[in-house]
C-alpha cells in the first residue's frame, strides 16, 4: 500500500502504521493493517461501503473506540510524531480537540440540546484553555464569524432544535476548529444534509482548512464528494486498504478491480434516453394535491403548515416517474397521500379511472392492491417477528387467496427477486440491507399491482447494493409493466430510472417534464441549484473521465 | 456489521442457532429471587400437605404458645399454629398478586392498543384514565371492599381498579410509536383489516414492557393486600393472609413479636423476589441495557 510517488521529507501530521482492531471476545479482526499518513494542509478521503472500517479507522485515531466491544491489536497511530496508540486516557483527552478534533454525521445528536450552542463551544475553552469569561465570549463569536453563521449573537444562545441542520454542522466545526487542532476528522459531515447544503459545508470546511493550515481525513460513501474535495484517496474495504493515491489517478486509472466496481456503481448524472410511452394509458393521475397540517394551540391563533399545494401529475403504464426534491420539499407527502397513508387536504387522485382521494378506509380497501409502496429504511420495513414468507403472503391473504397458495407465490417472487426460494422461512434480521429491500419489493409485488411507490428505495443502501436494486426494478418494470413513482433526493439516481422527473421545492412543483429535459436543460433557477450542487458533477466515474458537457 | 455487497443476491448469511440459554450466564440476584419464589409458590400449592396443622382451627388452651415439637413456630392469640397459617398465607398473596397481574393486563391491554390507534378514542379514554389515576388507590379499595363486601373477588376488582391506567398508557406509548414504522404502514397498504393489524403487527410489540410491568403489578398487588388486610378492609380474617396476620398479630406484638416478624419477612422476600425478577426481565429484554451489561 506504499505510495509509489516520493513526497518531501514533511512530518505527516497523521501517521498510522499497520493498524489492526479487533473483538476482544472473538478476535475477529475488523481492522486488518491499515497504513496511512496525512501531511500539512492535506484532505485524505477514507471511502469504502458500510462495514468497510472507515468509521474505525478514525475512531481508533481519536482514541474513542467503544471499550470492551473493540481494541487495538496492533500497529501505530502517530500524531505529529507522538504515539496514541497506548497513551494514557488524560493524554488523549488532552489532545482531543487541542490538536485533533472530530465532526460527525448527525449533528443534531452530536450537540447537547438542553444547552446553548453558543456555551457548547465556550465548553470547549473552558476545558483547554485559561482565559477570562469575557475572552472566551469573544474568542467564541470571532469563531462562529469565521464558520459563516448568521446573527452570531442570536445564535450564540440558540438550542440545536432552534438551528437548521447546516447551522448545526458549522456549530459543530466552529466547536472542531476553535482550539486550532492539527487534525480535523469528519466522519461523513454531510451526509444528512440537502446537497445545497452539502455544498456550503464543504466548501467551509475547504475554507478553513486553507486559512488554518488544517489536515482533514475525511470519511465518505459518496464518490461524488470525494471527487470534489480529496487530495488523496484511500479505498477501504472489509477493514482493510484496497488502493491508495492521488484523487486524479485513483479516479482515471483504479488499479485495483474493487475500486474499478465501486466507481462503475457510482449512477451518472447524465440522463437515460428516453424510452417511447408505448401505451399512452394513464395509471395514476394526481392533479391539484395539497396536504395542509393544521397545529391546533391553546393560546393563539390556529397556524397552519402547507405541506404540499397544487401538486399535478400523471403516470403511464409501465413509465417511471421521479419526484425530486430536498428534504422538506413534500416530496415525501405526496407519496403518502397517493398511498392514502394520510388523507390529502384536497385536489383528487385517480388510479386508472377510479377516484380514490374521498373513500373511506372500507370502500379504499379492493383498489389498495393497485398501487403499493417500497420503504427507505430496510431495517424497518419488514415486521422482525414475521417470517419473511409470511410477510410477503400477507397481502395476497388479505385479499382471500389461500394461505399455502399465497407462500407457494412467495417462493417464486423470491426467486423472481434474486434470492433462494426456500430463504422464506427466516426471518428479516437474517438479511443484509439490499437483500431486505429485494424482499421488501418481493411483498409489494405479490399484489400484482400496478403502481409501485418507491419512498427514497435506495437511499440507505451502498452505491453497488443500490445499482443492483434499481437492476432489479427496471427489469421487473420491462417484465411486468408495473409503473413506478420513485421519490428520491439523489440526482444521479433519478437520473437512471426516471422517463419523467418532477421537482418539488417547498410544497409545490418547480419544473415537470422528461428526465432528459429537465436534468439536461433546466429551465427552473431551483432545479439549476440542484444539480451545481450536485457533487462530483465534472466527472463521469463509470467511465474514469471527466465530462465535457458540465451543466 | 461487515455487509457482504457485491454478494447481495447470491450468499445468505447462514442462519442463526435458536436462543439456547446458557446457565453460565444466570446472575445472582434473580437467580436467588427465583429459587425464593419457586420456594413460596411451591408452598402455597403444597400447603395441605406441608402445613402440620389446620390453619384456622382454634385451640384456647393453646393460646400465644412458644415454639415446641408441636407447633414449630408457636401459636396465635386464638390457639392457631402459626407456621401453618404463614404457609397458607401464601396462597393469598400469589392469587392475589397474579389475579391482579392478569386482570390489569386482561382490561389494559386492549384498551391501550385502541387507544393508540384511534386519536379521538384517544383523547377519551386517556383523561378517563388520568381521572383514574387520581385517586389514591387504597382509599379506592378501602371505599370499593366496604361497599360491596369483603371477599377474595372484590379486594383484587379493588386493587386492579388503579392499576389499569398504568398498562393502558404502557401499551398505547408503544403502539403510538410503533403505528409509524414503516411495517405496519405496509401492512395497512396490503389491505390488511384492523383487528389482524393490531393483532399481528402492534401488539407484540408490547409483550416485553408489559413483562416488566407485570412483575411491578404483581408486587405492589400483594404489597396492596397486605395493606388492606391490616386496615382491616381486606379478606375476611377467617382466611389467613400475611396482611392479616400482622395487623392480628400488632395487639400482641410486646408479648409474642415473632407474631408480626415471620409474615413480615415473608411478605418482604416475596416482594423483593418479583421485583428482582422483574428488574432481569427488563434487562434481558431491552436490548440497549443488554448492550450496556454485556450479557
């Protein structure tokens, strides 16, 4: 794993050394010889799918592994020369935050939220340093200038609730950064933020790093970002380093076939040619939707929160429709009033020629079959108690076929999803993420229906589970016919299924038309945002080169 | 943790061996709560043939009587053997303790689920039970046993009366929060009617944390008991409970304490034995204290 290119006789500010982490009970090895070393002012970019080790790496770093559940069995972590690996508790608290800091994923539970943010980083001060109460104040605000955050002194006595998600990750940073450490570590920082958002982080933390000389390891799933930001990139997988090298080269000429797989996975942005709208029968027509929450308050007036207003759309048979939007566009909403999960304020949907929008829950029932839904979280959509044959069975027993028949149909929708037949009989926890999400598609499709509403499908799933999930869906939609709304925050994604795609911003549709016409040649300001926003959109990654036609 | 991903349609994790449990892994204290109860349940199923003597026969010329061959641990202020009405005391506090368990359950555990499920039942049933709530519970067996008698059946309707709010508010807060897994909105997009989605979907998500409360249930019922007997509002003292026998014996208590001790102590390890247990259910059903035991 050596880097063939010789480099200037610099300390690396970061040097691990054949780091192995094991379980004490078992011994199995989750790191096995990771080698790496950051200099001055560097971004190095830790990619690999979930279960790689990437998040162990850094945790090992920071001397924060859970323990008991997992220890170092080996090697050398050195920070500007010193040793970690063995250093005394008090040692490594000392230089946590002083000389290496850490941002996380999900900032809001990074933060405490029965504390200002603003003392949250005063916090920090107080630990490390001796200054005055009126000093740190300032020291504060000047950081919080720094990180771009508006109104500073507002914020400063904001709780984390108060704060959008992106405010919250510069608290965090601001918090990371203020000690001037050597070493900042983000594990996945942007990864629960909108891609608009996701850009200004990022360009932050690029920011800070130019102005204070920081090394950053930054650890991704997302090719896109790591083509964006990383200097260096070291690819991870099963716990150990698969290649190693500069951005440029690992993107242009992988050596190794894993990377090669991992970056053919990455979806293009370019979009699918369109197919013909073969049969021109509508199956789902949506028109004038609005979903209204109405906050009912004991003082006050009555507030209420528009969700989704004048949403139109139709779906033809066997077509795909995408609906694309940040979080909080009500994208989300739509999908669940077209399910009847939650009853639309107004406006009317008709699956085939039959409204549906006014029935009650008992006259719903018969068209129920029509349309089904696949859910985001795998790990949630399938009943843990259930086996997964019985889970699948359950529609069709619903609607009065036979039990033993509906598990025979279970058995061939398995295989018709790419999993042994006689897998039915164990239960959810026994699968892994993607296979839980061939199941979950399995369970809709065993009630022939002929809509299929995929609720953010392939957002939790690794970029090769997801190319072969979304395989799977376009190769039933050829065989089957079935017309698919795909609800998705991924461009890229949207991108490769999608015939038609409509944008949503704050409730309401900003740009309507076909896949390659709106994600080729935007018309809406919004829908250009999105897709500059878009990470690592100068670069074809399938095919190892960058695109000449940047939007 | 380590998700096989280029393998995802073909390998299948092999399947896990079924919960086998291991001796090694059994803890102290429950342990010893368990072997306490198995101890005292075993006693009051037995109890016609462990108890030397019968345990409401009155014997005058044996009154207060110390310890002998005969009468182990001495007699009552009526003559009564006292080891043998400890033994059949048992059965009272188990019948009431488990009676009381099950009723509570029995009543909680549907109204919990509607009541999670439906918002407008909801907002009903849930001041109902804060009404219920309110009202000091031993009052409201004292008020419930004076009006309508006292008999084994109406002091456990009397004590299971406060102790239904409590399952009720269990049960609906598990299924308020699990109605939005994504499962059961699968299940309701399946078409699947109301009853086979409580039924198959919700409900068992409420069998651990109605456990736990059970064994709390169980405990303060008997403890509830003992109260009333001693009040004098609980079962007759013609039958023998471990409440009654205390609040008998507390006239005698300068001349024979042991009178007050024996009842005492035994209520007390069974109380603290059901707590224990419960406290091990608890532990080995959440997951995330298991995480923190290390069991």
């Amino acid at each position: 794993m050596s880097d063939p290119v010789t480099r200037d006789p610099v300390t690396p500010v970061l040097a691990v050394t054949d780091l192995r982490v094991h379980l004490p009970a078992s011994r199995i090895q989750v790191l096995d010889g990771i080698s790496l070393d950051i200099l001055p002012g560097e971004t190095l970019c830790l990619v690999g799918e979930s279960g790689s080790g990437k998040s162990v790496t850094s945790l090992a770093t920071m001397g924060l592994l859970p323990k008991k559940a997992l220890a170092i069995a080996g090697g050398s972590v050195r920070l500007e020369g010193e040793e970690l690996v063995g250093a005394s508790d008090a040692r490594l608290r000392a230089l946590r935050a002083s000389r290496m800091a850490m941002i996380f994923q999900e900032p809001m539970t990074a933060l405490n939220p029965v504390m200002p943010v603003g003392r949250q980083i005063e916090e920090v001060l107080k630990t490390h340093m001796h200054l005055s109460a009126r000093e740190r104040r300032e020291k504060v605000l000047a950081m919080m200038e720094q990180v771009h955050l508006p109104n500073i002194e507002r914020v400063y006595g904001s709780y984390p609730h108060q704060l959008s998600g992106g405010q919250r990750q510069r608290i965090m940073i601001a918090m990371a950064l203020i000690l001037d450490p050597k070493l900042l570590i983000a594990d996945e920082p942007t990864t629960a933020l909108d891609v608009t958002t996701q850009k200004q982080i990022l360009k932050l933390i690029k920011e800070m790093q130019e102005r204070m000389r920081t090394s950053v390891l930054f650890i991704t799933h997302d090719m896109g970002v790591v083509a964006d930001i990383a200097d260096r990139v070291c690819v991870m997988h099963h716990g150990q380093m698969v290649e190693t090298g500069a951005v440029a080269d690992i993107l242009r000429s992988p050596r190794e076939d894993y990377t090669r797989r991992l970056l053919s996975a990455v979806p293009s942005l370019t979009p699918r040619p369109p197919r013909p709208d073969a049969t021109r029968e509508k199956v789902l027509t949506v028109s004038e939707l609005a979903k209204t929450y109405a906050q009912r308050s004991l003082f006050g007036p009555k507030r209420e929160t528009v969700a989704a207003e004048e949403v139109s759309f139709t779906l033809g048979r066997g077509r795909t429709l995408g609906i694309v939007g940040e979080s909080g566009s009500g994208k989300s909403t739509v999908a669940r009033c077209v399910m009847r999960l939650i009853d639309p304020t107004s406006g009317s949907i008709r699956l085939g020629t039959q409204e549906v929008s006014d029935l009650s829950p008992a006259t719903l029932r018969p068209f129920r079959k029509r349309i089904q839904m696949i859910f985001q979280d795998p790990y949630r959509s399938l009943n843990p108690r259930i086996n997964v044959g019985e889970s699948i069975a359950e529609g069709p027993c619903n609607f009065g076929l036979p039990k033993a028949q509906a598990l025979r149909r279970a058995r061939e929708l398995m295989t018709l999803v790419g999993l042994p037949e006689d897998a039915v009989e164990r239960f959810p926890h026994q699968f892994s993420g993607g296979q839980r999400q061939r199941i979950a598609i399995a369970r809709a499709l065993a009630m022939e229906p002929d809509v299929l509403v995929a609720d953010e499908a392939v957002s939790a799933l690794d970029v090769s589970v997801q190319a072969q999930v979304l395989d799977l869906l376009a190769d039933l939609q050829t065989r089957l016919g079935i017309a698919i709304l795909f609800i998705t925050h991924d461009l890229r994604v949207a991108a490769q299924i999608c015939d038609d795609v409509v944008v949503m911003h704050k409730g309401r549709i900003v740009e309507h038309g076909t896949a390659e016409d709106v994600l080729a040649r935007p018309r809406a300001d919004y829908t250009r945002d999105l897709l500059a926003a878009a990470p690592g959109r100068h670069w074809d990654f399938a095919n190892f080169r960058p695109l000449e036609t940047a939007v | 943790m380590a998700s096989s991903s280029h393998t995802d349609a073909g390998a299948l994790p092999v399947a896990r061996p079924r919960y086998i449990p291991n001796l090694a892994h059994l803890r102290f204290a429950p342990t010893v709560a368990g072997l306490c109860l198995l101890l005292i349940v075993l006693m009051a199923i037995f109890a016609p043939l462990i108890a030397p003597h019968d345990p409401i026969a009155m014997l005058p010329a044996q009154r207060l009587k110390p310890p002998s061959d005969t009468f182990l641990l001495g007699t009552d202020a009526y003559g009564r053997d006292l080891l043998s009405r400890l033994i059949y005391g048992a059965r009272i506090s188990l019948i009431v303790g488990l009676g009381v368990m099950v009723i509570a359950i029995a009543v909680g555990l549907p109204l919990g689920l509607l009541s999670g499920y439906f918002r407008t039942l909801d907002a009903i049933l849930m001041r109902i039970m804060d009404g219920l709530m309110a009202i000091p519970s031993v009052l409201l067996a004292i008020a419930v046993v004076s009006l309508s008698g006292s008999s084994l059946l109406t002091v456990m309707i009397a004590i299971t009366i406060p102790e239904v709010p409590r399952v009720v508010r269990l049960v609906r807060s598990v299924v308020l929060s699990a109605r939005n897994e994504p499962y059961v909105e699968a299940a309701i997009a399946m078409g699947t009617r109301l009853p086979a989605l409580l039924a198959r979907h919700l409900m068992p998500n409420t069998y651990a944390p109605l456990i736990v409360q059970g064994t709390y249930i169980c405990a303060s019922a008997i403890l509830t008991e003992a109260i009333l007997s001693f009040l004098g509002a609980g079962i007759g003292t013609e039958t023998p409970s471990w409440g009654n026998m205390i609040s008998e014996g507390r006239m005698y208590f300068q001349l024979k304490p042991s009178l007050i001790f024996w009842p005492g102590v035994l209520l007390s390890i069974c109380i603290l034995s059901v707590n224990l247990i419960g406290d091990a259910a608890r532990d080995l059903l959440d997951p995330r204290l298991k995480k923190r035991t290390g069991a």
